[in-house]
C-alpha cells in the first residue's frame, strides 16, 4: 500500500510514506528535517529567505501562481493521486474557509485521512468498521 502524507502546516505526530510539503508545510518539513519527495504551493506564507531555503534543496518544487482557482492543496491531492492512502497534516484548525474545503475534499475521497493531536478524519465507505 502506497501511502502519501501532505503537510499543510505545523502539526504533533509523525508523516508516514513519501511526504509532499505544501506552502508553509514545506517549511515545517524542513525545518523538522523530513524529506519530502517534493514541495508545492504558491509559498506566500513563507518568508523571502525560507523560500530561497526551500527552492534549494535537491527536490521538485512547484511554484504555483497566487491568482489560481484552485488551492496549493488541490494542487498537492494531483500530485498524489496514485497513492493508495493519502495523510494529511494542518488541515484542521487554523482558518475555517480552509478547514471546510479539506473536510470535503476527504467527504468525496475515502483515500484521504485529516489528521491533528485530537482527531483523525475520513470517509468510511458501507460496511461494518472498528
């Protein structure tokens, strides 16, 4: 089984499988030293300096224009679609316009789990479920 995790922003526990880093998420991973097998996001909740940090470590790194109709974590869900299980990191709290688009990204995709220190969040399809 294939599993992706995506961090979106600070979060408490540990990544499983190959980790993508998404605006400040990417930042986290560095600063938290895990690899990431690549970064993505329009970064403008990074500093100027964290940016040229990220932009020079030896992974892809997709710079995405801030006039976009969708978000950094739509685009990260494409970089991860062949992955059997997907963790997400820092989706919850933070802003609720946020909070609510990753609660429904996970409503349509069973592959998809939310995690934080408190919960962890995903859609279970019919059948019996422990």
């Amino acid at each position: 089984m294939r599993i992706a995790s995506i961090v979106l922003r600070d979060f408490d526990g540990e990544t499983m499988g190959d980790v993508f880093g998404v605006d400040y998420g990417a930042w986290v991973c560095l600063e938290k030293g895990i690899s990431m097998k690549a970064a993505c996001g329009d970064f403008d909740s990074v500093s100027v300096d964290q940016k040229q940090a990220l932009f020079s470590l030896d992974i892809p790194v997709y710079e995405l224009s801030p006039m976009k109709d969708f978000t950094d974590f739509e685009y990260a869900l494409g970089l991860v679609k062949d992955y059997d299980k997907v963790h997400v990191y820092g989706a919850l709290g933070g802003r609720r316009d946020h909070e609510y688009l990753h609660i429904q990204f996970a409503l349509k995709d069973s592959r998809i789990v939310l995690f934080d220190h408190f919960n962890k969040i995903r859609k279970v399809e019919v059948g019996h479920h422990v």
